[in-house]
C-alpha cells in the first residue's frame, strides 16, 4: 500500500483548503472531527450513510488540502485535524468555518437522508412503453 499523501504546513493552499470545505459533505466530516480525538472514517459521518469509496474520496480531499492528519491503527485509518497547522497557516479560519458550520447546522437541522432507489418493480412500470411509443413502433 503507498503512504499517504500529507502537505506539509508551508505547502497548505487557501485555495485547496476552501475548495475541500465547499463540499456539505466534508464540512460535516470537519465537523466531526472537530471533538480532538482521532476519529475512523466512518466514525466521523455518523449522521450520513454513505458508502465506503464515497468517505475514503472525501478523505482525499480533506487530506490532500491539509486539512487532516490520517494515520493507519490496525485495520483502521484513523484521523484528526490539522487545528495547529491550520491556526499557523491561517490564523481564526478553522474557528471562523466550525463557527459558523455549527450555527448553520443548527437552523438547518438535520441533514436530510439520501432517497431510496427505486424497486426492481417500480422501474420496471417506469420503463413501460407509453401507448403512443408502442404506436410509432
């Protein structure tokens, strides 16, 4: 397995910082791990169920922008935030994004859950030719 990939302090773009924080996603995921302790990836969503590849994407991101710190514990990537380095980088805005995200969260409430797929039986009456379709041939 290849090492992963942590920026060093001086390397951490705003540009990447802000875009991984863009996501709805990731901001839930720096919210929860906002608490200071390491935290596994599935651990740190625990109001989304989203698929394993879909975490470990979003993971990347943070990662990759500098945001998290992963290390590996047994079977498990375990994960924190880079508050020291991002306070030196660029002081207040981590503050300034788990502030605000925390007041937006609550007016909001809770995320929304993702639809269910549609039956088997369900897609197939949606794919039921119309009349007219059965018409022109």
């Amino acid at each position: 397995m290849r090492p992963l990939h942590h920026p060093a302090t001086e390397d951490i773009e705003l540009t990447a910082v802000l875009y991984a924080l863009a996501d709805p996603v990731r901001l839930r995921l720096i919210r929860g791990l906002s608490r200071d302790k390491p935290v596994s990836c599935v651990g740190a969503c625990v109001e989304d169920e989203l698929p394993r590849a879909t975490l470990s994407r979003h993971f990347d991101v943070l990662r990759s922008a500098g945001l998290v710190r992963t290390v590996k514990s047994g079977t498990q990537y375990l994960n924190t935030l880079r508050c020291d380095d991002l306070e030196l980088r660029f002081p207040g805005l981590l503050r300034a994004v788990l502030a605000g995200c925390g007041a937006a969260a609550a007016a909001a409430g809770p995320a929304p859950k993702p639809a269910a797929k549609a039956s088997a039986a369900t897609r197939r009456r949606g794919a039921a030719r119309s009349p007219a379709a059965k018409a022109r041939g």
